[in-house]
C-alpha cells in the first residue's frame, strides 16, 4: 500500500479507500485475500497477530465476521495498543510506523456493543475511538512482526492487562505463547502455509479440566451454519432487520458478561431468546416471502447458536456427559452386532464408500456448532444410507429397510457426545423446523439411542442366552475403555471412516475467537515474557514417556526468541504430537 | 397462509405403509421441485379453502421388535393413519395396540384414519371385512378408509380427510407461524401410475 499516498493526499485517499489502504479491504472483502502478502510486503509496517487457534479451514472467507474474529493488528512495542478488524482502539505505533485512525469517532453504547466491548470498558492509556475499519490508516516505515499464539486472542477470564495479577491459569496460557519475528518473505511462506498448518493445530482449552480440552486434528466445521450467519449479518444492514441485530448483540453479550448461571438457565435464556426473536421476525418488519423468512431465522438461530455455543452446550459436570458416556459404553457392548441381527440382507451389497460416508457423518455430529449443521450431518448420514439402498438396486426404501441399516451404523461407528447433541438440538432448535425432515432424521438419531439404552435380545434376531453371552464377553473385552466413544474393529476392518472422524475427541470443534468463551475483546495483547518460559517439564515428561523411542521433539527446548517462521510448519507438526502425548497420558494410557 | 402438519403412518411390517406414501406423493413434475432425501419422509403440499396445507408424512419402521422405539415417531403427531393388510388378521390386531397406545401417549387429539389396505387382492383372501373394519374404527373414533396402494384414488380421500380435520381442528392457523420449511416438497396431484413398493425385502 501507498503510505505516502495518506500523507501527500488525504481527501484523494478518503476518496479511494482501496487505493489508500488495500490491507485493509483484503480483510473486509474475501475476493482480496489471496494478496495479502503482496500488500503486507509492500506496506512494510503491519503487525498481524494471528492466533494459532484459529483453524483457516473454519474461516469462511465469505463470511462478514471473518476479520471480526481471527486477525487482530497490535503494536509489539506498544501492545496496549491495537486495532481490531472492526475497529480501531488507539493507534498503533513504534516510532517508525504508526497505525492511526483518521477521524475519531464519539464512542456510544450501540458501537461498544458492535465490537463486544465489555459493559465497563478498561481505562484506555491512550487517546481511544472506535472507528470503522475504513478509517485505518498506516504510515512511516517499520518492520513486520508475525505472532502466533496458540490460544484464541480471548478468554474468558483472562486479564489482558499489564497491572493485573497473573493467575495460575493465566500462567500456564502464556506458556503457551510463541513469538515468531518473520521477514517479508517469511511471512508470505507463512501465509501461504496456514491453511495446512493452522489447522492442524491442537488447542489447549485450559479452563476445562478434563480432556475435552483436545481439538481433533480434522479442519474445523460448521460449514452449513456459514452462508446463514452471513446472510443474516447482510441481513442485518437492513432497517427491518437492524432491530433484531440490536437484540442479538445486546443479547449474546449479556449472557457471556454474566457466565455465573446455571447451564440449565442458560439453556432457557437462549432458547427464549430465540423464540421472541423468531416470534418478532414474523411481524410486520418482516414481510418478505415464506423462504426469506425461513432463511432470516434459520441464520438468527445459526447465529445465536454459534455465539453461545460453549456457554449452552453440556461440559463437564453436567448430567449429559454423563449419558454421553454411559451410551458410549452400551456402544460398544453391542459391538459384536452384524446385520444378520438386524436381518438386513442386503448389506452386502452395499457400497462401502457410501457407508462409510453415512458413519463419518454420524461420527461427526458433535462437531457441529449450531442445530442446523448437526441435522445437516444426519442428513447426509440418512442420505448416503438411501443411496447406498438405491446402489443396492433396492429401490426406494421406508423406514422398516431404513431404521435397521441406520441403527447399525450408528452402534459401529458410536457417535461421540451423542445425548449431549440430542439435549442441545431440543434444546435450541426451532420446535416447528422439527416437523419436517430435518425432524425426522432426528428422531432416527433419538430412536438409535434409545434402542442402544434400553436394547433387549427380543430386539435382534438372536439367541437370547447368547445375546448375554456376547455382552458378557464385550464387557470384559471393554472393560478398559469404558465410556471411550470407539468404532468398532469391525467396522473398521470392513468399512472403515474418514480419517478424521476416527479420533476420539469428546469436545466440539473450538470456533476460533467466536462462540461464549469469547470475553470483550481485550484491550492489550497478553503479557507475557515468553522467554522465561521453562519448557523442561515437558521435555522431561515426554523423556519418561517415551524413552528412547520418544518423538522427535526438536522444539521442546528451545526458547521463544530461537524459533524462526520458517520452523512454523513443523513446530505445528510439534505441538500436534505434544497434544497427542498429552491427550494419552490424561486418559492414562501411558 | 401456509400450514403444516405432521402425519404418521403407524402399521405391521409389510401392510404397505411406504407404497401409501410414495403413491400418494408420486411427483408429476419431479424437476420443478426440492427433492426430499427420505422415502420415508414426504411432505404433500394441499390447497384446501383457499389455503395452503402441508401434510409432513413420517413412515415408520412397523416389525414388532422396533415397536417400542414407536413413540418418538408419534407422540407429537397432528394425525395418524393406522395401516393394516386385509389379508392379515394380526396386522388389524396390532392396529388395535397403536391406536391405545396412541390415545395413552399423545398430547391433545391426534386425527386418526384406519386404513384397510391391499385392497385390491381377492376378495377371497381378506381375511378382515369391511364391516369389521369399519366397526372398529367408528368404535374409537377414527375415520376408515379401505385402501389400495396402487390406487391413489383410494388413498386421496384418506389424506383430504385428514387435512380438512386439521384444517378445522386448528381453526385455519397453522401451527408454525407461516413458516414452511425450505425444503418442502410441493406435489402435483397424479393419477395413479404403479406405486414402487419401497423396501428393499430385506
């Protein structure tokens, strides 16, 4: 970008934002993306700081809340200072460069409320407005810094304050922190990478204590949800629909400001929430055709979903992991299981692709971040079953042909955190939708995981004394994974799952920088020496792990200020075996 | 205004619960229209008064060992049709045990229709008569309709029937505030070419 273009000219570049400051419509407009590092190389003095946390494959780069969440410009000299994507918070500068904003603008509730400020906002120490993105400006000269952190950019209470006193918590996160300082090049093979790397990237979610801290290394989902949330987002620039945006954001704010109550309470805010909104989404602010208004609440619904995600969907503790657990492990009681059982004669005339397909499908419900993306899994899953039928040359099939065929994916490939997902869809989902098809999959799911709870040997075609038998023994074979959600041997030896839908990973995927755990966004980059960091215990304990035949863990000793942006890729590769390792040693395989 | 309801269609294995189905929403011009994924799941689009009706058709698994697995299928059903094969006696028995357990699991009054299917086999091998039939249903308030799946004429005024009752059950308002779902299936009325039997038979 032209620098010199915003001091020589400013009406002409107020004129022409694009020519002014292509960087930053690269991070408004989708279709710019692929040249960000053109225009980083050429501006020679951004900052980008990039939470390794987030996943590229999660970013829709369609989507309008894209650089709201997942790319944050600070200052490292100045870190109290930064710019979010939506705004800018004080200026960045380090005596070379400087990152201002070009008018300030009076800061009013309704526009603390769009960029999720917290209701009491931290004393700035410097000047502070909030401006729209458009109103960046960069000038001077200076370097670029790349930092990558492997925490989301916010947590939920974490201080990001200078003065605050670290927490042990807060402790550990900034252990975490990597600093890379990249060169221009560097930087542009970074970019480039990020779609492989980041996305494998685990995520340590330390505030959960038991192991659903784990990503999976699967790019993250949710992909249905996005065009809905985006259309709503288009949606909300309209006068009609501003009002319901208004009450959305005051809405998903409230409820994370005030995370004391109860999950159940919770549960109820939102499902009220959206209820009152859908109700008001009906009246006469809304009156375009049934199908735009269907559209409106499917991505309202998608929208608060994604945004209270973690604040409403069962963690530890609650009464459906429980249930989670105790189904995995019926699951797996039933793993002996053929189609004979079922009488489903044609099985083996199936193929496996399509099979395979519908228990990846299953496999992945939990995955899914908002109601419609998880019955949009069971669709698909329903979907490759009847064609799979039709492969068959079966024809049409009902649902005497279907049930069996659906329930003996879905005792094979035991799907993970399943009740949690059947309380949360009836929890959250707009009751009227769940009488139509979406409903009927549904129930397909809720009728799967009933007959596994409550199965009897009348309901297979079998022995009675040996339907004991063969639980008997599969307790005894499972004694040791108890409430582990596996896919049976079997399954795997005849059909198999996509790779990623194989790993047992009891948590949804994280949505980077979105969803409850998100706090305001913070007002200073974390503080952290990274380089008093001792990453010893870790090197010791992978050491008495794994012994001589330990990975390679070429990364575990170094110290921050070593690592090159070039190392990325495979200090990403690292962190996955790390994660891998620790994942085992918590569920005490080691 | 657009209605939407919920239908199930409850039945022994075998009495031909899916061949009603799919006769009955057999699409004229399947290319103008959403296809739905299920063949257990249809939605019949109806123009009645004036107004717009959906009837959402759910099929359901009927061998006996699924049969406790029923109820989440029915229990917030709008309506039901009760299917049984005339040629079999212990398919008109187990009638009789979904429409208590119907009235026992059911909020509100669910419209109900006893359809006396397969009709059109030989008379000589019903085993059911339409009396007997008919008798029943009038006893537990249901309508009956003697049906055939390979005529959908037989079938129409089953489903009309039930839409009219919905229609003046809930006193022309739908029941999902205007909303149809995107992925409603709009169906031409057809004659009555030959129903697939759906099932795979095994």
């Amino acid at each position: 970008m032209s620098n010199d273009a915003v001091h020589d000219d400013p009406l002409s570049a107020a004129n022409d934002e694009f020519t002014m400051n292509p960087f930053i419509h690269v991070l408004r407009s989708p279709e710019y993306l692929p040249e960000l590092p053109k225009w980083i190389e050429s501006s020679e003095n951004a900052a980008v700081l990039v939470p390794l946390s987030s996943s590229i494959g999660n970013i829709d780069y369609d989507a309008v809340d894209f650089v709201k969440t997942h790319v944050v410009f600070f200052n490292p000299q100045l870190s109290w200072q930064f710019a979010t994507a939506n705004g800018l918070l004080g200026e960045i500068s380090n005596g070379k460069a400087r990152l201002r904003t070009k008018t300030p603008q009076i800061v009013t509730q309704r526009s603390i409320m769009a960029l999720d400020w917290p209701q009491d906002p931290p004393s700035p120490r410097s000047e502070v407005a909030v401006m729209r993105e458009s109103r960046l400006v960069f000038e001077g000269l200076g370097t670029i810094s790349v930092f990558l952190l492997d925490l989301p950019l916010v947590f939920q209470g974490c201080s990001w304050e200078k003065e605050a006193r670290p927490t042990m918590t807060m402790r550990r996160r900034q252990a975490k922190k990597i600093r890379v300082d990249a060169s221009v090049s560097d930087l542009k093979d970074l970019l480039s990478a990020m779609p492989a790397g980041i996305g494998r990237t685990p995520l340590f979610k330390e505030d959960v204590a038991d192991d659903s801290y784990l990503l999976s290394t699967e790019a993250l989902t949710d992909r249905d949800a996005f065009p809905l949330r985006q259309r709503l987002v288009q949606r909300l620039a309209d006068h009609r629909a501003g009002l319901v945006g208004d009450r959305v954001r005051a809405f998903t704010f409230n409820l994370t400001a005030t995370p004391s109550t109860s999950r159940k309470q919770r549960v109820a805010d939102v499902k009220n929430f959206i209820a009152a909104q859908l109700a008001s989404m009906s009246g006469p602010y809304f009156t375009e055709d049934e199908n735009t208004v269907a559209l409106d609440r499917a991505g309202l619904e998608a929208q608060v979903a994604v945004e209270t995600f973690s604040l409403v969907y069962p963690v530890r503790g609650d009464e459906d992991i429980l249930e989670d657990r105790k189904i995995a492990h019926r699951t797996l009681l039933l793993d002996w299981v053929r189609p004979e059982h079922f009488d489903i004669r044609c099985w083996d005339k199936f193929p496996k692709a399509l099979l395979r397909t519908a228990g990846t499908h299953l496999r992945m419900l939990h995955r899914e971040h908002t109601p419609a993306a998880k019955l949009s899994r069971l669709m698909a899953a329903s979907k490759a079953i009847l064609e799979a039928f039709e492969a068959a040359d079966e024809g049409a099939v009902g649902a005497d042909a279907f049930l069996p065929v659906f329930l003996m994916v879905f005792i094979h490939v035991n799907p993970p955190r399943v009740m949690s997902d059947i309380s949360y869809i009836q929890a959250i989902h707009d009751p009227d939708r769940m009488r139509g098809e979406a409903g009927y999959v549904f129930t397909h799911l809720t009728t799967a995981a009933n007959f596994v709870m409550a199965i009897k040997a009348s309901q297979l075609t079998i022995d009675p004394d040996v339907f004991a038998v063969n639980i008997r023994e599969a307790g005894v074979r499972h004694a040791a994974d108890s409430g582990t959600p596996a896919v049976s041997q079997w399954f795997m030896d005849n059909i198999g799952l996509d790779d990623h839908a194989v790993a047992i990973d009891t948590a949804p995927a994280v949505l980077m920088g979105s969803g409850p755990t998100r706090p305001p966004t913070p007002t200073r980059v974390p503080v952290c020496d990274a380089a008093t960091q001792s990453l010893d215990p870790i090197r010791q304990a992978v050491s008495r792990v794994f012994g001589t035949g330990r990975p390679t863990m070429k990364f575990v000793g170094d110290t921050v200020d070593s690592l090159s942006v070039r190392a990325a890729g495979e200090l990403l590769q690292e962190y996955q075996q790390l994660a891998q390792f620790y994942r085992a040693v918590t569920q005490g395989k080691w | 205004m657009v209605s939407e309801y919920k239908l199930v269609l409850l039945g022994e294995g075998a009495v031909g619960k899916t061949s009603i189905l799919l006769q009955y929403t057999k699409r004229k011009f399947e290319s103008d229209h959403i296809m739905t994924i299920q063949a257990s799941f249809r939605s019949k689009v109806l123009n009645i008064a004036d107004q717009t009706i959906t009837l959402n058709l759910w099929d359901t698994a009927g061998q006996e060992k699924f049969h406790s697995l029923a109820l989440v299928y029915y229990r917030d059903a709008n309506a039901a049709v009760l299917v049984y094969d005339v040629t079999d006696r212990d398919s008109f028995d187990r009638v009789q045990n979904w429409v208590q357990e119907l009235v026992k699991n059911v909020d509100g009054k669910p419209i109900l229709a006893i359809a006396a299917n397969k009709t059109d086999l030989p008379k000589s091998q019903h085993v059911i008569s339409s009396e007997e039939g008919r008798e029943y249903a009038e006893k537990v308030g249901a309508q009956f309709f003697e049906t055939s799946a390979k005529d959908v004429d037989t079938l129409n005024p089953m489903f009309l029937h039930i839409a009219k009752n919905l229609q003046q059950q809930h006193g022309g308002r739908n029941s999902t505030e205007n909303v149809r779902s995107t992925r409603t299936l709009k169906i031409e009325d057809d004659s009555a070419p030959e129903a697939s039997t759906g099932g795979c038979g095994c």
